[in-house]
C-alpha cells in the first residue's frame, strides 16, 4: 500500500523552523539568566540607570567581553533595552524586581537556575528513559537543589501565612494557640522555618529524605533563630516520625514521590483526628487541553526531565507527574484513607488542597 506524503507548506515549514531557533536562543537564555544573577550583573543594573559593557564590568569585577556579549544577548531577547546613540544598555525597573528582589513572588532566577540544572542532568534521563529507570532528586546537581528552593520560596512568603493556612478550616487559630506541624519533603526548610517564625506557640518537624537538604535546613533554622521549636530528620514520607499531628503540610513533593498513596496512608496514621493534611502542589487542571499553556509547558517540562525520574526512581514508582491535576491527587488521598478533599486556594504556579480524616 502506498501512502500519498502530503504537500508541505513552505510559509508554514519556514515559520516552525524561525520558532525553533527562537526556542534555541531561550534554552541558551536559560545559562545566560543564571551567569547574570551569579555574577551580579542584574543587580549592578538594577538602579536602572543606561550603563555601558565598560562600566559593568567593572562594577561587577568581569572581564569586558564577556559582559559585551551577554548584554548583547539580553538586549536580543528584550531583558535589556539598547540606545544605539549612546552604546548603553538599561535594565527596566519591573525587570529587575524579578530578577533581582529575590523576596519578590515574580522573582525568577530561581527558576531558571533549577531549569539549568536540569537540562544539566538530561543526559542520565535518556538512559532512564530507555531502561524505564530513574533517576533520583539526591543525583542531581546543585543547581537542581538551590534553584528549586530559590523559586518556591518567594511564592511560599508571599502567600503561606495570611493566604494559605488561613484558607484551612481553624488551623491558623490552632497554630496561634499551639500545634504540632509536620513539614514532609521540606527540603532547606523555607516553609517550615517560615511557619515556625509566624507561629511561635506551635512545635514543627520537617523531613527529608535527602540529607544534604536536612544538613542546610537545619542550620538555616539555627539561623533564624527558630531551632528551639523546630526539629528536623532525614526521613522519606512513609516514615516520618511522630503521630497525633494537627497540621502535616506537603509543599510541591507529593507528585515527585514514589509510592504516594503509602505516604498518604502514612500520614493519615500520623495526623490528629481533627488534624489538616494541606497538600501545595503545581497548579495543574485535570485534563492534558487544560495545561497546554506557558506555565503547563514549564511545568511538563520538568515533570519528563526531573520529578517523573524522581518517582520511578523510588519503590512502586507510579509517576504521577508534575501537572497531575487535583482530581488524581484526590484519588491518591482517598486510597490512603482520607474522605474530605477541597480545593482551597491558588496562584499562577500552585494549588492548595486541604485534605481531612
């Protein structure tokens, strides 16, 4: 049988192939973004004053070159403007609150960096993908760990404590009195060390099974001055320690782990009664049309290339994926033994599902 190749459309070929090469300048953009955050030349603009490539390099301690070439890159892609006139290049003030503010939710070299770092790793996810292995949050690069908290952690001040808690049926008021918290999969500690400095009546645990993470979380909390309240363990989350908890709080891990529905079940055991499972995952709709969009895009990308290794890395491996949506998250809490599930809040990059006994 002989199939008819259809007529291809030379506007629309040489359209996809312009896109494409747009795409190439954004991946590369990705590197650029995390080499003008580390070496400070954002923040050196970010008065947003016209500088010359002279002038930052010295203000940034860099070789002129390199500085000529990278303005010239982020000046193509519209994160600086350019004043032929003067040979200048300035960095706009709503550019450089998200690059530079780094307690600001827009804030996005974060991202960038845990998407630098990822790509990084690509590699050991191609071979994953032919044996149908995994590849573990503990085996990537630094990048991947520091990125990942640097991009949450905005979002997590701007929107944990006067916005999500209090979304919770009473746990804020349970909180102020005095309660026991469970942070699972808390990695460095920002929102367990953010609850613990908003609510010093309460007692929290954060655990982690990566130990480097819990060796930063803790002397992050010594930091802060909260190390007398909070406590933390290198523990997955189906063996966490301690039970009769009020709150267990789950921040943008539950779709990276495993076996879900055993840490569901896991924390069903460990929390109170009355006590609040409060799940913070990606946002994500229900069906694959619903997250066909940027942030949809962002987040499937690091569903093949981070989180769904991460799982089938892990026992039972079931890979649910970083845009699985509230319904099957619902699904998994059900088959852990809880019978309540609502949606209670959400921001262009995550969703708060309470979750009760």
């Amino acid at each position: 049988m002989t199939t008819t190749r259809p007529e291809v459309d030379t506007d629309k070929l040489m359209a996809f192939v312009f896109r494409a090469v747009d795409e190439v300048g954004a991946t590369l953009n990705a590197a650029l973004v995390v080499m003008g955050d580390k070496l400070g030349y954002y923040r050196a603009m970010a008065s947003g004053d016209p500088i010359s490539p002279a002038e930052l390099a010295d203000r940034s301690g860099t070789a002129e070159p390199y500085v000529r070439e990278w303005l010239n890159a982020q000046a193509a892609g519209g994160y600086v403007t350019y004043d032929p006139a003067t040979a200048r290049y300035t960095l706009p003030i709503e550019h450089a609150v998200a690059l530079t503010v780094e307690d600001s939710p827009a804030f996005l070299p974060g991202m960038f960096q845990i998407a630098l770092g990822t790509v990084h790793d690509a590699g050991r996810v191609l071979d994953a993908a032919r044996s149908g292995s995994g590849v573990g949050w503990h085996e990537h690069n630094t990048d991947v760990h520091i990125g990942c908290e640097r991009f949450f952690r905005p979002n997590y001040e701007a929107n944990l404590i006067d916005g999500w808690l209090p979304a919770l049926d009473g746990v804020t008021a349970k909180l102020r009195a005095g309660a026991r918290v469970a942070d699972v999969g808390c990695g460095h500690g920002a929102s367990t060390i953010l609850m613990a400095r908003a609510f010093p009546n309460s007692t929290f645990t954060g655990s982690d099974y990566h130990p480097e993470s819990i060796r930063i979380a803790r002397e992050r909390a010594d930091a802060a001055g909260v190390g007398d309240r909070v406590t933390f363990e290198v523990a997955s989350a189906k063996d966490f320690s301690g039970t009769g908890y009020d709150l267990v709080t789950m921040f943008d891990c539950l779709h990276d782990m495993g076996d879900p529905v055993g840490a569901a079940s896991h924390v069903r055991d460990a929390v109170a009664s009355d006590g609040t499972w409060m799940i913070v995952e990606p946002m994500a709709g229900d069906h694959v049309e619903d997250n066909l969009n940027p942030v949809g895009r962002t987040y499937y990308g690091f569903s093949t290339l981070l989180c769904t290794p991460a799982s089938l890395s892990q026992d039972v491996g079931l890979a649910l994926g970083t845009q699985a949506g509230p319904a099957r998250i619902r699904d998994v809490a059900v088959a852990g033994g809880f019978t309540r599930f609502a949606g209670v809040a959400q921001t262009p990059f995550n969703q708060v599902l309470e979750v009760r006994p």
